[in-house]
C-alpha cells in the first residue's frame, strides 16, 4: 500500500541517511480502518492498565534516549545535546499523561429531581500531523495525551524526518500497545495528511506546521465539524527594558532565536530594546552572536546546526537580499551541509518583510521601543502571537507587559517556553486549542451528560 519512496538526506553531511516508503491514500484509509476496528478494545481497557501501558513506553523511549537522539541527529540536522532533551521530553510527556487514565474525572453536579453525572469520553481515531523542525516533541504532544484519553492514533510524520516516528512506532509495540492502536504512516502531507482531514473515521486532527497549511487543514476539518488543534507560526518579541539585567538578556538572546537553528516557532526573532539602552544592547549582543558555536551536530559542545534542507536554506537566505542591513553575523563551518550563520539585522522600519514574517532561520532584527506602552504595541503588531520574552528588574512591569501582550506563552527573565506541566498553543494566527499541561485532555475528549431521574 506505498506509492513511492523518499531518500533522507543528513542536512550536516548532504548524506544519504536511508530511504523510506511514502504511504499512498489508500494505504492511508486502510490505517484508518484499522485504528477505527480497534478503537472499542482500547477505549475499554482498564485505565490502571492503560497507564502502565504507556509507563512501559515511556520506559522504552528512556531506555533509547541515544539511539534516539543519534537517529535524529542524522535525519534532522539537530544537535546531540537538543535531541537528547527532545526524546527525554518524548519519555516525560508519556509519563505525565500516563497518570490521565485513573484521573480522566467527571463530574456530578446538582440538579433538581435526579442524578446528573459527566463523562469524558475518548474521540476515536485521532490524526496527528507533525512538522520537520521538532518530530519527536511535537509527535508526543499529540499521541500520549490521545492515548491516554483513550482515542487509537495515526501519526503522520513530516516525509523529511519520519525516522524518530517510525522508531517510536516500534516501542510502543514492544511496551505492548496493539499495532493498531498506534501507528505511524510515513507518506506527503497532501496525501495522508489530506485523508485525515477528509476521512469521517478520523474524529480530531492535530496539526503543527506553517499558518498557511494549518488555514486548509481547518478548512478542510470544518467540511464534517472536525476538532481540531492547530500549532502555527511566530514571530515572537523579546521585549528588553533598560532597567533588564542587559549583561545576561543579551547573552541568552542567541538562544532564545537561533535554537534548532531558528527552526522554531517560538523563536524570539524580534528583539525589542529600550532606545536608551539599546547601543549598549547591540554591544553586547555583538560577542553573543558571533562566538554563537555552529558545529558538526554530533559534538556536545555544538549549539547550533544547519538547516534542515537546500531549499530551506534558500527561502531563509531570501530575508538577506543584495544590501540587507546586516549589523553582524556568526559564522558556520565549511563544506558540505545546509549551514546558515547567526544574523543579526537593524531594520529601517516595523513593516520590513524580515520584521513582519516568520523566517524560521537563526535571523533575529533588533528594534528600538521609546516607553513601555511603545514596547506593547510593537510586540503586538504581528499576526503571530506565540510565544515572547520581557526582560526587567521591576515584577510590576514584567506582569503588566505579560498581560497586554497578545501571546501564548510569554516568559521573564529567561527564554522558556515549552513545559510540559503548562498548557503551550498560540493567539492569533499561530493557532487554535492548547497542547501539554493539565487540561490537555479535553482536547482528545468529548463531555458526555447523563441525567438520571430519581
Ligand atoms: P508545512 O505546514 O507544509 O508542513 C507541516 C506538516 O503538514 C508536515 O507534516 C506536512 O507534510 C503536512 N502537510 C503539508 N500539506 C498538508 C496538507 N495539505 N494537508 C495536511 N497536511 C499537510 O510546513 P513546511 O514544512 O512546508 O514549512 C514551511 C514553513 O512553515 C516553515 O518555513 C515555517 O515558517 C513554518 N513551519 C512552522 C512550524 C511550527 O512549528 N509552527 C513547523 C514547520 C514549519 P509534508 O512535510 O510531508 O509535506
């Protein structure tokens, strides 16, 4: 049931790593028959099992933490110290939800004349679409929660990076999750990605990937009344005032935008500085970005590697045309590779292309804001409302600033923004419904209200 197959190539190397067979439509719907057929047998199986059931994958993913990582070291391009945290984030997320099945609580609330109770009951077949930049977390947000919920899963990785699926796959059969339960259907976006938008058996799509795929997946979803969950894009505002410790804001700055090579929708990839302060801020920004260590992924001491493909290189290099106002830049090894340095740009202006759009490379702009209502409504003046940053000494500021700014995931004094204890998802057009924290569940299950006359 394939139709064609697809070379993966190591993004640090320009190496073949291995070929994988694409899932054809039909191969899609066959899954999705299967994950509907054993749907009643999971929803039934006893909670306490169901949990030691994914404590038993988590185990599993803890036990190949590196076989893990080096599998996506090599498909992905990510460095080893990220994509050890990344299948050690796969292992937490499965042991957080594998508490959900004996605390999946309804409800009794008071009625007149009789009982009324609620029930959280699992969707189905739930359809999760994963993107390139993180496919183990990301994969996990979607599948533990569902599972334990009690819905069967299909998990569609993006066809760049399906290794790290594909191996999840496998432990989850080895901790003794039935094959159909949980499957992962390597294949293109538009053909099994598109089937679980159309297909009526699957009952929710999760969806992480570009604003403007996640619009027709919700399109596409709103055809049969379809739930879904949707990760978008960013272009988040680290917002520095000058009374902010400057000294340790502008070392972490590097972080908070050239992590995975800025192929990360919560990048901090616009930088707001107090005018007063921001020479100095550019002073010592300048050391930060430059002694930023782009190196062979497979070194530990490797903060950053290249991108994930030559045409990504190619749309992330369109934000640096002929006479691009480029204030200093890291540097990347030689040779093969999609390599891309740290670049750090002084727009002219806040409608710039480079300031207004999610580039998804390690690009930062730095701007300056006058006050603090200034600072608001720059990091609001985006489509994008993900995630951000508030550098400042005074706590009243820190939260009045983290109110006013229309984001998900906002942090002070430091560049966090997936926990997975927290609810993470976006305003605006980076997207719809919460991943991760407490109530995560909700979004894997229907309330049902039941009535009983006296
Ligand atoms: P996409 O949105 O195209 O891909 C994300 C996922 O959706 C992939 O698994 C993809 O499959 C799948 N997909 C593609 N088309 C459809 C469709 N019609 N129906 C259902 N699923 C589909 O992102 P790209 O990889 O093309 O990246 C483009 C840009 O998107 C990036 O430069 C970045 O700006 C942004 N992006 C944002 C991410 C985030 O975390 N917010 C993650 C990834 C990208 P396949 O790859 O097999 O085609």
């Amino acid at each position: 049931m394939t139709t064609a197959t697809v070379d993966l190539i190591n993004p640090a190397t320009e190496e073949l790593v291995g070929t994988v067979q694409l899932t054809s439509a039909e191969g899609t719907d066959a899954a999705v028959a299967r994950a509907h057929a054993a749907f009643p047998s999971w929803r039934d199986v006893a909670p306490g099992d169901r949990a030691r059931l994914l404590r038993r994958f988590a185990d599993l993913v803890d036990r190949d933490i590196e076989p893990l990582a080096e599998l996506e070291v090599r498909n992905s391009g990510h460095t080893v110290g990220n994509a050890r945290w990344e299948a050690g984030n796969v292992r937490d997320v499965l042991e957080y939800y594998a508490a959900a099945p004996e605390r999946l609580f309804g409800r009794q609330i008071p009625v007149p004349g009789g009982v009324n109770l609620t029930f959280k009951e699992p969707l189905g077949v739930v359809g999760v679409i994963a993107p390139w930049n993180f496919p183990m977390p990301i994969a996990g947000w979607g599948f533990a929660p569902a599972l334990a919920a009690g819905n069967t899963v299909l998990l569609k990785p993006a066809e760049l990076t399906p290794l790290t699926a594909l191996r999840l796959g496998e432990l989850a059969r080895e901790a003794g999750i039935p094959e159909d339960v949980f499957q992962v259907l390597p294949g293109k976006g538009t053909v099994v990605g598109q089937r679980f938008v159309e297909h009526p058996l699957v009952r929710k799509v999760v969806f992480t990937g570009s604003t403007e795929v996640g619009r027709t997946v919700l399109a596409g979803c709103a055809a049969q009344v379809k739930p879904a969950t949707l990760e978008l894009g960013g272009k988040s505002a680290n917002i520095v005032f000058a009374d902010a410790d400057l000294a340790t804001a502008a070392a972490t700055a590097p972080d908070g935008a050239f992590d995975n090579a800025g192929q990360d929708c919560c990048a901090r990839s616009r930088i707001l500085v107090q005018r007063t302060v921001f020479d100095r801020f550019l002073e010592l920004l300048e050391p930060a970005v430059t002694g930023f260590r782009v190196q062979d992924p497979t070194l530990s001491s490797a903060q950053m590697g290249p991108l994930i493909s030559a045409a990504h290189r190619e749309k992330v290099a369109s934000y640096l045309p002929e006479g691009a106002p480029v204030a200093f830049r890291g540097s990347t090894p030689e040779g093969a590779g999609w390599w891309f340095p740290p670049t750090v740009l002084l727009p002219s202006s806040p409608t710039d292309r480079a300031v207004v759009e999610e580039i998804f490379g390690p690009v930062l702009v730095v701007l300056p804001f006058e006050d603090e209502a200034d600072a608001v409504r720059l990091a609001n003046d985006s489509d994008y409302g993900l995630s951000g940053s508030i550098w400042t000494q005074n706590l009243g500021r820190a939260l009045r600033v983290a109110r006013a700014v229309q984001s998900g995931n906002l942090s002070v004094n430091s560049h966090s923004s997936v926990r997975y204890w927290t609810p993470f998802g976006g305003y605006k057009q980076s997207g719809l419904g919460r991943e991760l924290g407490p109530d995560a569940l909700d979004a894997f299950t229907e309330v049902k209200n039941v009535f009983i006359a006296h």
